[in-house]
C-alpha cells in the first residue's frame, strides 16, 4: 500500500489536510471497531487496515499543518506590537477511540512494520498458518511494546488454533488458542471468537 492507497482508505483525497486525516479516522474507527463488530473477520482486518493508514499518514503528512496561529483580535492595536505567538498541536490518537497509544517508532520500523503487515495480511488470506506465525512472531521482537503487533500476533495465533481444529490436531490447537488470549487479553472480539473455537473443540472430543 503506498501513500494514495492510504488517502483511499481513509477515503480522502491525496494531500488531505492532517484535520481531515484525523476527523477521517476518527469516524471509520468508530464504525469497524472490533468491539463494535464482535466476530466479525472482516471488520477486524479493515480496523486494522484503517489503523495502519492514519499512523502513515501521521508519519509523512507536513508537519507545518499541526502548528496554529493564535491571534487575539482585540489586541490588534494595543501597542506594543506583539510578535505573533504560535501553538503546537501533538499529534496523538483521538481519545475517543479505544485505542492503546502507539510507541514512538523510526522510519526504518515504521516501513519494517508496514511491510510485514501486508505480507501477514497475504500469508493469512492463503492460509499459510505456520509462516505467518513466524514472521508475525519475528515481528513481535523487534516491537514488543508495539500493540498493534500484538493484536496480529494473537489473531495468527487464533486463525490457526482454528485450522488447526479442523485437521483434528485438538491439543495443539488449544496450546494455540490459549496463546491468542495470553497474548492479547484485553481484545474482546478475540476472545469471543476463541470462545466459539473452544466450543467447537469441546464438541469433538
């Protein structure tokens, strides 16, 4: 994905302003929320496409757009002439979205990040379980305080708990599951869904 395919899926037009990249965000977070949308495989992977999007887009979008002028105007003409003062706006996650703050990272893991989220993305779609746990968990190494890297890592571990029921191998797909939750215990829509795998495990033996 590169930088227009990023404008794209915040749906703005390339060279939005860093207002509108963030009122953007902040209404599609809302709406695929994987608590807003429990189960739903879908939704998870476009919140985390969305996500990936607006911390790019934050990386790359001109700076001078977070620095606003302050002026006062009746003190216009109050002499003395005043340099004009200006204020900085940090850039942060919105906070009403429910989302954990971002660990400040380089440029070199930001694209380390984002390249291996497409391939995750890629060997998951062709159910390439086992390579996508090791690249996921190579990941989770070199970020280990990176939340997002952690809720990829547990979704790995889940898809393929899950497949792993449907080859019959039982104690290994709970050993799986159980590591989903280990790794991302706060994640709701995770836990639901291994709930449902546990079912379905518990039925066959």
């Amino acid at each position: 994905m590169n930088l227009a395919d990023c404008y794209r899926v915040l749906g703005l037009r390339s060279g939005a302003s860093f207002a509108e990249i963030k009122a953007s965000y902040r209404r599609l977070a809302r709406q695929y929320h994987p608590d807003a949308n429990p189960g739903d495989r879908q939704t998870q992977d476009k919140f985390i496409e969305l996500t990936e999007a607006y911390k790019f887009l934050l990386g790359v979008v001109d700076k001078s757009e977070t620095v606003e002028k302050v002026s006062n105007p009746e003190q216009t003409a109050a002499p003395p002439p005043q340099p004009s003062v200006t204020k900085v706006t940090r850039k942060e996650t919105p906070k009403d979205t429910p989302i954990q703050k971002l660990p400040d990272l380089s440029i070199t893991e930001q694209q380390l990040k984002w390249s291996s989220y497409q391939q995750l993305q890629q060997l998951l779609k062709n159910r390439r379980f086992p390579r996508a746990i090791a690249l996921i968990e190579g990941l989770a190494q070199r970020l280990p305080e990176d939340p997002e890297v952690c809720q990829w890592q547990a979704i790995a571990y889940q898809r393929w708990g899950r497949q792993l029921i449907a080859e019959k191998q039982l104690e290994k797909a709970r050993i799986y599951l159980k590591k989903a939750l280990k790794t991302d215990p706060h994640n709701r829509s995770l836990w639901a869904e291994v709930e449902r795998d546990f079912r379905r495990l518990e039925q066959i033996f």
